[in-house]
C-alpha cells in the first residue's frame, strides 16, 4: 500500500526505475519511449552526462542558501544567460520552483508595477478559454481548463475571459485569416473596454497552447495585434511560455516567431529539463525599474527561489542545448516529425488535425472528420489511448474537454530535443497502433 497521494486515488502508477535518453524503465525492466517528455519537460532526455556532472560540481561546493542572506555564482550566471537570449528589452529574472510558481509571480509582479507607477486602480486581468497557466490559485484563475477550474471556480478571483486563437475550430466558413484575426482582436477590444481599459493589469496567454488544447499556435498577425491593442491602452502584455518556451517550438522563445516582445514571461519545464524543479519570470526594464525607485523590493518569495542546485541544472541544460546546436535540430526533427505524422495521419478517419511547431505537435480526434464532431465523454477516449500507449511502450499526453473542458480529445507530442528520426518513427508508429486499437473498440455511434 502507498501512502503517497497520487494523481489517481484509484490506483499506484508504474515505478519509475531509471532512464537513459528518449527512454524510461520501470521496476519489470519494460522501457518507455518518452514522447512527451513527461509534460514537455525532458528536453534533453534523461541521464545527460553533462548535466549529471554539472549537478556533482555544484552540490559539492553548495546545494542551498536562503536569497534573504545570499546570492550565488551560478544564479547569477544563469540570469545572465537567459538575459542575453531573452525577447528585447527582457533585462531581470526572477527564479522560482516551477511553471504555477512563475505564473503567481508574474500575476502579483504586474499588479505591483502599476501600484508602483501610481495606478493601482487597475486590478483585472484578462485571458483565453481553454488556456492553462497552472495549478495555484492565480494561475488556476486566469487559465481558462473548465474541467481544473469548476470545483474551485468559488475561491478564484474574477477574470475577463475571451475566445482562443483556435483556427480549427473557429474560423468560421468563407472567412479570411485576417478576418478572423481582427474579429479575435476585436473581441480583446470589446473585453478591454468592457471592464474599462484603465482598469486591466495585463493580458495572459500561450504563444502555443499547450495541454488544454494541444499545440495551438495562433494565426499570423494575431500577437502582433494584440501587442499594439495592449500598447495602446498601456495593459503589460504576459506571455506563458512555460510549456512551449525554451526551445521546444524551434526558436528559444516561442515570441521569437512571432515578432514581438511580451512585459513579463513565464518559463520553466524545458527551462531545467527535468532535472531540477526550476521556473523563472522574465521582465522587461521598466516594470524592474518601477519597483527598484518605489518600494525598492518585489513583494513576494518563496523557500526555495534562486536554488544553487537548480540553477546549475538549468545553466547546463540551456548551454547544451546552445553548444550542441539543438535549435536548428528542433526544427529539422519537428519538420520529419510532422511529415511522418501526416503521412500516418492524414487519411485516417477520426484524425481531424495536426498541428505544431518544432518538437511540440498535437493531434485531434473527432468521430466524423467532415463534421468535426467530436466522440462522446463518457467514451474517455484520451485516457484509454493514454494506458494503451502505455501498453505499446510509449509515453505521450492525451487530454480530453479540448473545445470546452468536456467534448474533444487530442494527443499532444513532446519528444526530446536528442530524438533521432528513427525513434520519432517509433514515436508515429506506436501512437498510430494505439489510436486505433482503441477506436476498435468504439461504440458503433446510433
């Protein structure tokens, strides 16, 4: 019996043993190709030596000191990495433990900005259905996963909610990208307006939605627009990159491709790759300079910000994914890995899109194609092709309620940024044989 509270009360998960690579083994020695790298974390797979080494060099010479006494070398070496990479004007890093943790902090850093700038009127914060930002209780507000948020929606504070930038499914008939564009754009207008533009802190959203939706990036001209419509009203713009930052859509940061600079952003997961629980904050100048001549201090903290351990374990992850040229290899892999996708895909009944950038790739199932219609909740189907992936010796990340927290199902993919093309096959392969030995089962619809 465990005593451990897992996710699932109804049983006790697989025992991890070890893992080398793309691969994971449990305690019967079966291995696990890990094509989500847990939840888009293990960008480098598992059991890097340079980072295994660079973990040893660090606890020997210290593993913890509370940032209310001390800095350490390595912290400030890896705010000064991710400084000279970071989206222009990005010139601070606060480090936290983890994506929820670096949202919070985020959410409470915008809101002290204009305290401290003397509008401390403004108090909303708007964002996307169907986004997620974490499990805390700021983060869990302004995401918009129904299904995480229903039983705490009570204790959430109020946030201006709009529609997602989710082509396949919205873009209506006979129209245009533009004009889908401006009608989203049009919609963050009107909820400005709604709750008073002087009145809103920031705007929240994913570059690349990532788990509630599965790798949803926005049509061109989207981020561009909503930059200005934040600049003209003088709301600070937040981008969570938490999921599809630090390389995993081709680019360092994910508003590379899109052109623009967010006010604050959040990253973590392939920020230590996994081998340390580590988050950050990224924050334009003013908004640091705001605090530095006001109050002369960021009025949160946590135990364990600016770990040295953790710190250490990012600062070797990002410099090998530097020296190793990894981003150019996202993007080379990810464009194989959306090729074989397609070709396995493509023709299949129930796939109704595939979708993506770099190594972060989702694919949606529905019951008709032409129709979109999506299979019955009561089917589960995401968490049956979630156990027999598990059964083909795959890890992905299935998810279900991806149009409203109820209806939709979708797989989304996150392989290591080390995959070769031959495992990405298997990745295709075994996904493939999943889905459909699970769709054998389906109810024949009435």
């Amino acid at each position: 019996m465990s005593h451990v509270i897992h996710r699932s009360l109804a049983q006790v998960p697989l025992v991890a043993v070890g893992g080398k690579g793309v691969e994971l083994f449990d305690q019967a020695g079966k291995a696990y190709l890990d094509a989500s790298g847990g939840a888009a974390v293990s960008c480098l797979g598992h059991a890097h030596p340079d980072v295994l080494a660079a973990m040893h060099r660090q606890l020997d010479q210290l593993a913890y000191a509370h940032t209310s006494f001390f800095t350490t070398e390595v912290q400030e070496a890896l705010a000064d990495h991710l400084v000279a990479h970071a989206p222009a004007g990005m010139t601070d890093v606060y480090f936290v433990s983890g994506g929820s943790e670096a949202v919070e902090a985020a959410l409470k850093m915008a809101r002290q900005y204009f305290v401290e700038i003397g509008q401390p009127e403004r108090t909303h914060f708007v964002a996307r259905r169907q986004s997620y930002h974490g499990n805390t209780l700021g983060a869990l507000a302004v995401g918009g996963n129904e299904w995480r948020r229903k039983q705490f929606a009570p204790i959430l504070m109020d946030v201006g909610r709009v529609a997602p930038a989710y082509e396949y499914r919205d873009r209506l008939d006979g129209e245009s990208q533009p004009a889908y564009v401006e009608r989203l754009l049009a919609e963050i207008d009107a909820k400005f307006q709604e709750l008073g533009p002087d009145k809103v802190i920031a705007f929240v959203a994913e570059p690349v939605v990532g788990a509630t939706l599965g790798a949803v990036a926005a049509p061109a001209g989207y981020w561009q627009g909503l930059r200005a419509l934040c600049d003209r009203y003088g709301i600070l713009l937040i981008a969570d990159e938490v999921m599809c930052g630090m390389g995993r859509t081709g680019t360092l940061h994910a508003v590379e491709q899109e052109g623009i600079s967010p006010d604050l952003m959040t990253i973590a997961k392939g920020l230590g790759g996994g081998y340390q629980p580590i988050g950050a904050v990224l924050a334009q100048r003013k908004i640091v300079d705001a605090m530095r001549r006001g109050s002369g201090l960021f009025q949160h903290g946590h135990t364990y910000i600016g770990h040295a351990m953790a710190a250490a374990a990012a600062l070797a992850v990002q410099q090998v994914i530097q020296r190793d040229q990894l981003l150019p290899q996202v993007l080379a892999r990810g464009a194989y890995l959306q090729k074989q996708l397609h070709a396995r895909f493509d023709a299949h009944p129930h796939v109704g899109d595939i979708r993506g950038r770099g190594l972060f790739w989702g694919v949606e199932l529905v019951q008709d194609r032409r129709s979109k219609a999506t299979f019955d909740p009561a089917f589960k189907l995401h968490a049956k092709v979630k156990a027999q992936a598990l059964a083909h010796g795959l890890l992905c990340y299935p998810m279900g309620g991806t149009i409203d927290g109820l209806h939709g199902d979708h797989v989304l993919l996150a392989p290591p940024f080390i995959s070769s093309e031959a495992e990405l096959d298997q990745v295709v392969e075994r996904l493939g044989d999943a889905i459909d030995k699970v769709l054998a089962q389906q109810p024949v619809a009435a």
